[in-house]
C-alpha cells in the first residue's frame, strides 16, 4: 500500500511531519492549550483564504462546510443561484434542496466553464435571488470556474458570492477579500496536503448580517454556534473535534506559509501545464478546452477502445499509480490526473512513465516515453 502513489484529486499525500504532528499527545478541547492551537490554525487558515475574515474549522469533509455555508445563509423557501457544471455544483444544489431552500439552476456543459454574462442574466431575471454557489474548480471535469471574474460581477449585486474551494485553495489564486467573496469553503485533503477530515469555512461581514436572520435547521453544522464558540477566552469549536486531525492541518498549514503562497499556487500552475503537454505528447486528448484546464487536476478522454479497468487497474496494480476516474456519465469515458499538494516533477516523471507503459501494453501506437520526455522538457 505504501508503493502505491496517489495521483488523485484528492485524498493526496501527505508529508512525514504533517503525519507525524498527529502522534502528539490528544488534550482537552476546552484548554487554553488547544485554544491556543485552533487559534493559530484559524488565523493559518484565513492567510491562505486571503481574507481579514475569521475562519472556522469543522470536522468534517469539504461536504460539510458546503453545507454549513448554504444553511446558514437561507432560510426554506428563498431563492439560490447555483451553477451545475459537474458533480460538485450538482452536490451544492442537492444541498440546498435538502434544506427546503428554492434552487434555481444555471446549467453549464460539463468540460465548459461558466459565462458571468449567463449569471447577470440570471440575477438580472430575478430579484429575488438571495445568493449564488460556484464552485471553483469543478474535479469530476477539470474546469476551473473565472471566479475573479463573476466576482467583479457580484459587486452590482446585494446577493451573496458563495464559493466552494475546496480543491483548489492552496493550489489555485483565490482572494477572498479581493474577489468579494461572502462564503468560501475548502477541504484538508487537497491542495492543502493533510489528511481527510477537515474542512473550514469563512463568512464576510455581509454574510454574518444574512446568518443572523436565517433560521437554521441544521444543529452541527450551524455557524452561529461555531462563532460563539470561537469568541470564548479560549476559543473552542461547538462541539467536539477531532483533536488529532487539527494537529496535522495546523502543520501541513505552516509548511503553506514556508513555501510561501503564491510560490506553491505557481508550482501547482506549472504542473498542470506540464501535465497538459505530456498528455499532449502521448497522444491523448484533453476533456476540458485548454484555456478552462483546472490547475490541479486534469481529465483526460479514455483512448478509443480501452476500457476504464483495463487503464486505471494496470497504472495501478502493475505500474503502482492511482489515477481517478470519471464521474457520473463521464465514468469510463475519462480519465483524471490529479496534480495537487505535494507534487513535483518527480510525482509527475513516475506518473507519466506508468501512463507510457501501460498504453503500451494495451497495444496503443504510441511512444512511451514522450510522456516523461515532455515532462522533462517542462521543467528544465
């Protein structure tokens, strides 16, 4: 299991000392110690979302605070705008729906990314729109949504910008200060680089002042509770967390801050770069446009006649890589690299010599090597 390399949209590898932060004594979630280490880790947290906001940890996945963002911002019955493009726009409307709150879908193709104009026209039709979901970057298609863009949009609006980065902050450009961001949530797994079971959210001030009037019928995830905890001396969450996984995010955060910012964005931008031109090497064909590529994972179309056991199982049980497959009607039809977290050339050389191989051995007329010689080139 240890020889296997995740080269997944996440859950992705994670560093030794990020591991071993978690074999640190557990202590009590009410001391002054932890307050002290969720402290830290929420103001960790909110340098990487870029914002003045306080951000909040929940134990959970990035589902969680998807919907810890949505139940606290409407109330049964009000509109919200959530843009489908893939599973995970999908999931938000799905969530808003479970809420009892009225979604209005705005479809987008999957492999395409959304137009702001079709957004301006959509909260330009209705009024009553009270906010908006997007998701950044959509993994079960490798679209990264212009979210700078809808945002410049979203100031001639009183609606709320609700963003779902939560496979793309720490490895994408996301200000959620700059880009008017009202909620933005991530997951631990991904671009962050700790281990799965952490997520964490942050409102503006505008979006406080709509939670204060919404009714939430969610009790675990319900953001009034977590803000009242986290304003007590010392700090604490609502309820219990997981002690252990906050050690390992709050490292894996600090190794963020070493690495500097927007260092570790570039070299998540120069992978995926590099990843599109190997793909390009060996022959294969993107499923996305280029110009919306995610720069953390990419999808790829399955080479005509193979089949996604037969790809996917020889990367993996003979070559040692574990590529993702495709979702929904994609499943069989594509497949995705995930290039995010700890990943450098030499992930992507492995990666690229497996992908070579094991086209090879399904007879494919190709090169095996161009892959890894593209990668090569890359970086050089």
């Amino acid at each position: 299991m240890d020889d296997i390399l995740l080269m997944l949209p996440g859950p992705t590898t994670v560093a030794p000392r990020v591991l071993e932060a978690m074999s640190q004594a557990v202590v009590n979630h009410r001391s002054a110690i932890f307050g002290e280490i969720l402290t830290d880790t929420s103001e960790l947290m909110s340098e990487v979302f870029k914002t003045q906001n306080k951000s909040y940890l929940i134990t959970g996945s990035g589902t969680a605070v998807m919907e810890a963002g949505i139940a606290a911002i409407a109330n049964p019955g009000e509109k919200v705008l959530n843009v489908v493009g893939g599973k995970f726009g999908e999931r938000f409307m799905k969530i808003a729906n479970s809420h009892g709150i009225d979604s209005k879908e705005l479809s987008v193709e999957w492999g395409k990314a959304v137009d702001p104009k079709d957004i301006k026209e959509a909260l330009d039709a209705d009024e009553n729109i009270k906010a908006i979901t997007v998701v950044h970057n959509e993994t079960s298609t490798g679209v990264a949504a212009p979210i700078k863009e809808i945002g410049k949009l979203m100031k001639n609006y009183d609606a709320l910008y609700v963003v779902d980065t939560v496979s793309s902050l720490g490895g994408d450009y996301v200000d959620v200060d700059k880009y008017g961001i009202d909620v933005c949530v991530t997951g631990s797994q991904k671009c962050l680089a700790a281990p799965p079971g952490m997520a964490a959210i942050t409102l503006s001030d505008d979006a406080w002042k709509v939670v204060d009037n919404v009714n939430s019928n969610s009790y675990y995830l319900d953001m009034k509770a977590y803000k009242k905890s986290g304003g007590k001396t010392p700090p604490e969450t609502p309820y219990t967390p997981s002690v252990s996984l906050i050690y390992a995010l709050h490292e894996s955060l600090k190794i963020i801050k070493e690495e500097g910012l927007d260092n570790r964005v570039k070299r998540h931008h120069k992978a995926a770069q590099a990843t599109v031109k190997a793909v390009k090497a060996l022959g294969l064909e993107l499923f996305p446009d280029e110009s919306v590529s995610s720069a953390t994972v990419t999808a790829v179309k399955m080479p005509e006649g193979i089949t996604d056991k037969e790809f996917r199982g020889t990367t993996r049980d003979k070559y040692g890589v574990e590529l993702a497959g495709g979702q929904d009607h994609l499943k069989g039809n594509v497949f995705r690299i995930g290039h995010m977290g700890n990943i450098s050339y030499k992930e992507l050389a492995i990666a690229f010599s497996a992908i070579g191989m094991t086209l090879k051995d399904l007879n494919l007329d190709v090169d095996p090597g161009a892959g890894v010689s593209s990668i090569t080139e890359s970086y050089l």
